[in-house]
C-alpha cells in the first residue's frame, strides 16, 4: 500500500502541492486526475522517489520511498514524455531495461512488440508519438515491479491501441502482485479502468474514493415543478454542485444517493422527475467547479 501523510513540495515560489493525503490500497488501478498544473506529475515523481517532499512522508508497505534503494525497486515510472537514447530500437530498449530491472521478463517483451506490430530493430527517432508511447508501456509492464505509475498513459495511442493497453492492466492484475496508479486528462479512459480515483486541484487532493461510491455519493437529475416556490425549496433542500434551467427543466447535479434526490423532488409534486447516468467527466466538473474551478469563468 502507498500511503501520503501531508505532503508538500513547491518549486521555488510556485507551491506544486499542499498537504495530500491519501492511501492507494494494493492490487487496484488508482486513477489520478485534475485540472492543468494540479500537480499530477509532481506527485508521481515524489511517489517514485524522483523527488523529495518538503513536508509529511511518502510510504511504499511502511518504508519511506526516497533513498531507498531496495524499495525504489518495486516502482517503473513512465513519464508522459519518454526519454530515449539516440539511435535506440525497442531491442535495445529492451536489453537496458533488463541491466536496470531484475524481474524484466524479456520473453514477453518481445513477444508483446509482435503483438502490437512495433519492428524490434528500427529506430525509435523515426517512430510516431503514439509508437513511442506504446514502447513506453511494454517497457513498464515488462519490468515486473509491483508498482507501475503511468503519466498520461493513454495520450497519443490510437482506439484500438487504447484498448489493447487496458486489456494489458486487467491481464497483468490477475497474474500477479500489482498495482498501477495512472494519471490521465483522458477521464473516459479512466471510467473504463480504475477501481479508485482521486481528484486534485490547485494542489490540493479534492477526494481519493473508490468509483463505485463516488458516483453513488452523487446524483444527477432532471425535472419539471410547476410550482416555483417548491423548485427553489428543492435547491435549498439539496446539496447542490451544479443546476441549470432550460425553460421549465432543471437539471440538478447533487450530493446524495439516486432515492434521497427523487425522493426530494416527488415531495415537490413535479410533472416528472427522473435520475441520469453521471459521467466521470461529470463529477470532475461538478467537484472542480465547487473548488474553484469554473469554466464559466474561463470564457468570460
């Protein structure tokens, strides 16, 4: 288990993060998402040990990360921007990564760049951003290390690549003791993965909870009251994140579960009142709008 107690890191006047805590149980895919310049990638290269917090402590099982060796060991980190050497190929690749991780499994490694149609002996330099990034991923996978953090992992991989990558993590978490944390704008993706997410905004972690929970802590809502006294009783009633009104419909994103908020709005007497499906594209606008962050504000 990865476990966060406080901590912060800032780059000289800019703080990147303040005070996170969070628990990031083992043998589940954690989705970390934000808003741009959250803090995303700051945290994942303080998880890895890349970087040292300021303040509170990063443990990896109940050790600390950083400058410890024998625990830096369980951690592949892949960065969104991938570094490469010149004139590198996947084989090459390949052989560097088994000198640098033990556990490497090289047979399927090259059984995977078959797989995904990616020529061992041709130079990366002449690759697409989406080749690279597949190279990238197999690299991680094959590394064996417990703990794989993924920046962006799926940016710049085309749909069927996409879904070759997500079969990847479900394979890889019935074969063995792993657990991939992956931050992603790609919310889509995530919804499709990950058992957990958190949301960090500004620096600060908004909610670390698993998905299931969250999308039935929150509850999105149509409905038509003809009463407009009773339609404002309801706002005051509910515990409202975002609500629009679009001639006698409103629509009301809520905290609470599906039978709390239609019970609400049927005390009402609407003409009708029925609950939708909420995205996690939904709930990231809801909770960043609450915190501050309001596209309203962004076009204005």
């Amino acid at each position: 288990m990865i476990e966060l107690k406080n901590v912060t890191k800032s780059f000289q006047d800019t703080k990147a993060l303040t005070q996170v805590t969070a628990e990031i149980q083992n043998g589940l895919i954690f989705g970390l998402v934000g808003s741009n310049g959250a803090g995303k990638s700051t945290l994942l290269r303080l998880v890895s040990g890349i970087l040292k917090p300021e303040e509170g402590e990063i443990m990896l099982d109940g050790r600390p990360v950083f400058e410890q060796c024998d625990v830096k060991k369980q951690i592949c980190f892949l960065s969104d921007s991938a570094y490469y050497f010149p004139n590198a190929t996947p084989g090459s690749m390949g052989r560097y990564y088994a000198l640098a991780y033990p556990g490497f499994d090289q047979e399927n490694y090259y059984s995977l760049l078959k797989k995904f149609n990616i020529p061992e002996k041709k130079k990366m330099q002449t690759f697409s951003k989406g080749q690279k990034k597949q190279v990238s991923i197999l690299l991680g996978f094959c590394t064996g290390t417990r703990y794989l953090l993924c920046d962006e992992t799926f940016d710049g991989l085309d749909p069927v690549a996409r879904q070759a990558v997500k079969s990847l993590f479900a394979s890889e978490l019935l074969k063995r003791d792993f657990t991939p944390i992956i931050a992603s704008h790609s919310l889509r993706e995530l919804e499709d993965i990950c058992d957990s997410i958190g949301l960090l905004h500004d620096g600060r972690l908004i909610f670390a909870r698993d998905l299931d929970s969250m999308k039935y802590s929150l509850c999105k809502m149509q409905c038509v009251i003809p009463d407009p006294a009773k339609e404002e009783q309801l706002l005051s009633q509910l515990c409202v994140l975002q609500y629009e009104k679009s001639g006698s419909l409103l629509t009301v994103t809520a905290r609470g579960s599906r039978e709390e908020v239609l019970r609400c709005a049927r005390e009402k007497e609407p003409l009708f009142a029925e609950v939708l499906p909420l995205s996690l594209e939904e709930i990231f606008i809801s909770e960043t709008e609450v915190a501050g962050y309001d596209i309203k504000n962004l076009i204005q």
